[in-house]
C-alpha cells in the first residue's frame, strides 16, 4: 500500500474514530480513556490523540494490539472505555452483552488484495480447486 493510500486511509478513519470517542466522552467522568484498538487505525489514532486530547482536555491512553487477542483480553476483565476492533468480533461482543447496545459503529474499512510475484505463473482463480492448487505450487 502506497503511503498516499495510507494517509487518504487514515484521513477517512479519522473522523470516525473521533466521533466515536467524543461520544465516549459525553459519559465519562474520568480525565483518561483507555482504547485498545487494532494495529489496523496505530497511524490514525496516533494522528488523532493529540488533537483529540487539546479539544477534550482527556488523556487517551490507546493499547495497540492484534483484535483477536485485545477481546480476549477484554472478556477476562481487562478494563476498557473504547474498544475499535473486527466488525464480526464486535458483533459478538455485542450479542454476549459485553458492550452497550446500540453503541456498535463502523469507523473504517481493510482491503484486502493478493498479487502474484513478478515471472510467477499467474493462478486460475476460477474454480476454488484451482485455486488451492496454484498456491501450493507457489509455496
């Protein structure tokens, strides 16, 4: 992914996520949030904090990490205010209770693409047994 790519990714997320830690804040007393987020937003929430904490006068204290492991995390106790992880892991959370209802928002999207090295015979991607085929052989 090309940096201008990265940063049009961030400029768009941005927004987002600072909307949904606004809201956050509408009913916290406390001067700190913790956020732990996906590695996915690092660049956007490092780019957000500072303004975000100059407009609030609240600290964020943001954990970066892989979101499969910051939910578990988060269902054996460990505190957070904001949580910015997968859709489908948030969906369950959801569903278990875990987090407020309703309070649920998308802030951004992952695209996600395959290429072929350079002089590699380009796969058939048609027929998933194809599929599976061409890759093992490019192991």
């Amino acid at each position: 992914m090309t940096s201008i790519s990265c940063k049009w990714r961030a400029a768009v997320a941005a927004p987002a996520a600072a909307a949904a830690l606004m809201i956050v804040t509408l009913g916290a007393n406390a001067a700190e949030i913790k956020v732990l987020s996906s590695v996915a937003l690092a660049s956007a929430l490092d780019e957000l904090a500072p303004v975000f904490e100059r407009a609030t006068g609240n600290k964020l204290v943001v954990d970066y990490g892989i979101a499969a492991q910051l939910r578990d995390r988060f269902l054996t106790g460990e505190a957070a205010d904001v949580l910015i992880l997968t859709r489908p892991l948030m969906d369950d959370l959801q569903k278990q209770g875990k987090v407020t209802t309703g309070s649920l928002m998308n802030v951004g999207g992952t695209a996600v693409a395959v290429v072929v090295r350079a002089g590699a015979p380009k796969p058939d991607t048609q027929p998933s047994v194809a599929t599976k085929r061409s890759m093992a052989k490019s192991g």
